[in-house]
C-alpha cells in the first residue's frame, strides 16, 4: 500500500473526513459530499491523506509535532483511548486491571491482531515497544509516562506496567 500525502493548507476538517472516509463508516453517517468516493470501493493500493504539512517521521519516539501525530493516529493503535467524554476504552488491550495500591496495571491483549507482516501481536512487543521509548525517545514522548519504571509480558497476551 503506497501513502501520499496532499500539502496544502487543508483544514482539519478535511482529516476527519478523510478518518470517516478510511473507516467506512455506514453510508448514512458519511457526508453526502463523500458519498461518491465511497460508492466506487476501496482500490486497496493507496491512501491519500491531506495535511498542511508533511510528517517528519513515522516514528513516535521521535518526534512531537501534532503534524506527525495525525498521521500516527491513522498507523497506531494503542492498548486503551480516551473517548471524548473522558472514559478509557479498549483498542488493543480488550481488559486492565490495577493492583490494589494502584501501582501497577494489567492489560489483556486483544487476541487475532496482525502486524502488516502477518505476525501476531505479543506482550513482548508491547514491552519492546515501552523498553525502546523509555531508551531511545526525545523527552517529551518519555515524560508522557513519567512514573513507569518496568513493562513485563506475563505470559503472550498480558503485560504489566509498574511504577
């Protein structure tokens, strides 16, 4: 799949049409500007996604301009969201639970999810990917999880996060 990017200086709204475009969504819920680009079928080859400027990296641990993260938000997903009204909701992780204290959290890995290699997703991906944050991200993408000190896998679909 090839992605191209359209610099312009689009407004926002035009990503969000692009997400409800990307997703699918039910014909109904679509504007009816977009209704056509729907009706002809995903082509299955390529993605093109408008932005007011081109991303600098594809890499999150590398960067922190929010040009960068509407792209990432269209490649990423993570273990858990943040819905508009402020709950936590599953993406990744399909359930979590915190110790007692509070202190340490675990999540359970959504089964049935794919790399784009076909490989299935691990808690020791999960924990590679925190490892390679907590080593190697610029400051801010690490003082997002300011008190983690440990990710372990428990077994191939849980993972553990301490502080």
């Amino acid at each position: 799949m090839r992605v191209s990017f359209v610099h312009e200086r689009a407004p926002r709204l035009a990503v969000i049409a692009g997400l409800i475009v990307a997703s699918l969504a039910a014909p109904p819920a679509v504007p009816r500007t977009m209704r056509s680009a729907m009706a002809a079928g995903p082509s299955g080859t390529q993605i093109t996604v408008a932005e007011p400027t081109k991303p600098d990296t594809f890499d999150p641990i590398a960067h922190s301009d929010f040009n960068n993260w509407y792209v990432w938000q269209l490649a990423y997903e993570t273990l858990v969201v943040v819905k508009p009204d402020g709950t936590v909701a599953p993406q990744l992780a399909t359930s979590w639970k915190s110790s007692p204290d509070r202190l340490s959290y675990v999540f359970t890995l959504r089964g049935g999810v794919k790399f784009h290699n076909g490989s299935a997703l691990t808690a020791d991906d999960v924990v590679f990917s925190f490892e390679r944050l907590m080593a190697k991200g610029i400051p801010y993408a690490k003082a997002r999880f300011p008190n983690l000190a440990s990710v372990t896998a428990i077994d191939p679909g849980t993972v553990q996060f301490r502080p």
